[in-house]
C-alpha cells in the first residue's frame, strides 16, 4: 500500500510538471502552425495600477509614451489608491503630456482600484499593466494584432525577468521560460490558459467586472472570455521586463497570495467551466488547479519513501511497486538529497552557472512552500485583496 501510494504521487508530480507539457507539445503538433497576424491599429487604453510606487512610476510613465503606437490611438490611464507617498502627484505632473489619473484616498486594493477606473476607459482594447513593469517599444503593436480577429477576446504577452545576476532571479527567469512554452502550444490547440497580468489586454465590451473581492482578477477576466467561447491567444512577442524579487522571502509572499486567489477562483468557476468543451477544460484543470496540489504529492512521497525504509516490505512479486528492499532505498534517499541540497543552495550564494543549477531544488521547494501557505491563507480567510508591494533591486526599461 505504501508503495503504491509513494507511486501515485511520483506519477502526479511527473503529469503536473513534464507529462502534461509533453501530451499538449504531442496534440500541438498535429495542428497546423498558425499564420502571422498583420499589423492592427486598434484604439487602445493602457491601464496602469500603482500603490505607493513614487520610485518607479515616472520612468514607467515615460516607457509608456515611448511605445511605438499611435499617439492618437493610445489613453493611458493610472488606477491609484491610498497612496501615501508622491505617485499620484507624479502621474499628476504628467497630465499635459495625455496622462490621466483615477485615484481614491482610501486604499480598497487593486481590483476595486480598476473597477473605478473602468467608465473613464474610452477605447476598444484595453490593456491591463503595472508601475514596476516596462514593455518593449513593439509590445502594444504585437499585443493588439490577434485582435484582427474576431474570435479573438483577449491577448497575454509574455513576461521576461531582468535577472541581474542572482541566482533566484535565474530561476524565476527559466521559470517564465517554461511557462511561456506551455502557453505557445495551449495557443495551438485554441486558447492558452495562464496570463501575466502586467501585460494582458481584453476587447472593452467583453470586460467581466470582478467582485472587489477578487485577488487574482488577471485569471478571472481570462477565463470569463473562455467561457465565452472566444479565444485567448499569447503573443510572446510582446514583451514586458520586470526585476526579479529581491529575495526568497518576497517571492513567497508573491506565490502565497496567488495561490490563494486560485482557490478563490476555483470556488468561483467551479460550475461555471465550459464542460462542453472538454479540451479547454483539461487544459485549465492540468495548468492551474493541479499544480497547487503538487506540494502534498511531495509531501506524501517523502512519507511513503521513509515508512518504507522503517516499515519493510517483505520481497515477492512486484518489489518495485511495492518498495521492497533495495528499492526503498532507491527512492528515499534521492528525495533526502534532494530537500538537502534545497537547504544548503539556500543558505549558500554562488553566482556560477553550477550554483544556478544547485538552486533549483530550493526555487522548487519554496514555489510549493508557497502553495502550501497559500491554500492555508483561503481556507483561513487570511487572503486579502490588499497586496502587498514585493521589494524589487531597482527598475530597469531597457
């Protein structure tokens, strides 16, 4: 019975990370390469959210100007609130140069920020971003063009981590990587499933208003336009560069609180999927609401691979299956090593392409860390749409 437990949880962790990016690459592949989109010009809202970002927000302001768009076609937009430092007398400074600012006093969160931003949005596309990100000059031409069509709802660009030679910035930045390859063949097949909410953009009439309560609205409004039988495309060429987290300790934080909205939005869309098509279905289940059960497979193949080792299984048929010895400890100590090695890369800086290796068991140890913590924060009502601003090295729009 341990064995077969130790097994299901290996083969869980295997299907969330590696089996299921391997079945989508497979059926990817008998569809046909989709054509280039031709330039759109779309008018367009670029709607910016800030909290207490005085450090960063005029050079996000600035990179938002020089974008190579229409000048004529472009709103842009900050949705601020509860502010008490300068950003919103800095957005203020830039209104003769056709910025315009929406901004409370009172800090309700970021969703509630947007949606009192929504009836000053004038324009057909809206594209969602936020202070301490900065976009390519071609990001917003490459962001609007899969809207030449019309089945189109809604486009996510992709997300690149200005790594400044650390290690966890590194994992972060292959981290993205993977997800971005995910995304490429989930667009294949139809719709792609995950989107970064810093450049994400979605037709105006379409906009789903969140309740207030929401925390992860970026992934609300995604599957909103999913339900509506519309698709959602990525666009990795349209790129957004944001600093890696300063430390392990902020990027948990991140994780928890997105983790956390997850389950919120699994509540929410539980009975609300587009069970008619199955497809979509599997791929919203196998990217976003499996992996935060990931933690609990780790945990339950450590338990099984260190009972087996205490608890012996007497040899016969099958000693593979069931952990008969030596393959209880075939499977045990790998593990041991492996949350050994998550310790000592934590505690030990090495900037050499070996030490970005060695920190990998740590990024993936703490990325479930954070689920673990994040599903405790929802079932504990700790979950807030009051975010918290991660620490960041500086900011960086090149």
């Amino acid at each position: 019975m341990i064995g077969i437990l130790f097994w299901l949880c290996v083969a869980g962790i295997f299907y969330v990370y590696a089996g299921y990016p391997l079945i989508l690459s497979l059926l990817a592949s008998l569809r046909p390469r989709p054509s280039a989109y031709e330039p759109y010009f779309p008018t367009v809202t670029l709607l910016i959210t800030a909290y207490n970002e005085q450090e960063v927000i005029a050079t996000k302001l600035e990179n938002s100007l020089a974008l190579d768009y229409p000048s004529d076609r472009l709103q842009i937009l900050v949705a601020a609130d509860g502010c008490d430092d300068r950003t919103a007398e800095i957005v203020g400074s830039f209104a003769p140069r056709r910025v315009e600012l929406s901004y409370a006093p009172a800090r309700s969160g970021k969703m509630a920020a947007i949606n009192r931003a929504m009836p000053l949005v004038r324009h057909e596309i809206l594209v969602f971003s936020d202070a301490n990100n900065f976009y390519e000059a071609s990001t917003l031409r490459e962001l609007v063009k899969p809207f030449s069509d019309p089945m189109v709802g809604a486009v996510a660009g992709s997300k690149r981590i200005v790594k400044e030679d650390s290690v966890l910035g590194e994992a972060d930045s292959l981290y993205w990587r993977y997800e971005s390859f995910i995304k490429k063949q989930e667009t294949r097949l139809g719709s792609c499933t995950g989107v970064s909410g810093e450049v994400f953009a979605i037709r105006r009439d379409l906009f789903e208003s969140p309740p207030d309560s929401v925390i992860n609205d970026d992934f609300f409004l995604a599957l909103s336009i999913i339900r509506k039988g519309l698709r959602l495309i990525y666009a990795p060429e349209a790129c957004s560069r944001e600093i890696a987290s300063l430390d392990e300790q902020d990027e948990i934080v991140r994780r928890t609180r997105i983790i956390a909205g997850r389950y919120q939005i699994l509540g929410m869309f539980i009975d609300k999927m587009p069970y008619r098509q199955p497809l979509i279905v599997w791929q919203v289940v196998s990217h976003k609401f499996l992996r935060p059960i990931v933690p609990f497979a780790m945990i339950g193949a450590f338990l099984a691979g260190f009972i087996s080792i205490i608890w012996v299984h007497p040899l016969g048929s099958y000693p593979l299956l069931y952990l008969s010895p030596p393959y209880h400890w075939l499977v045990f100590i790998p593990q041991l090593l492996f949350y050994i090695l998550a310790w000592l890369a934590s505690r030990i800086t090495m900037k050499s392409n070996l030490g970005k290796l060695l920190y990998l068991p740590t990024f993936l140890v703490y990325s479930n860390y954070a689920a673990l913590l994040g599903l405790l924060d929802y079932l504990t009502g700790k979950s807030t749409v009051i975010w918290k601003k991660a620490s960041r090295r500086g900011h960086n729009s090149d």
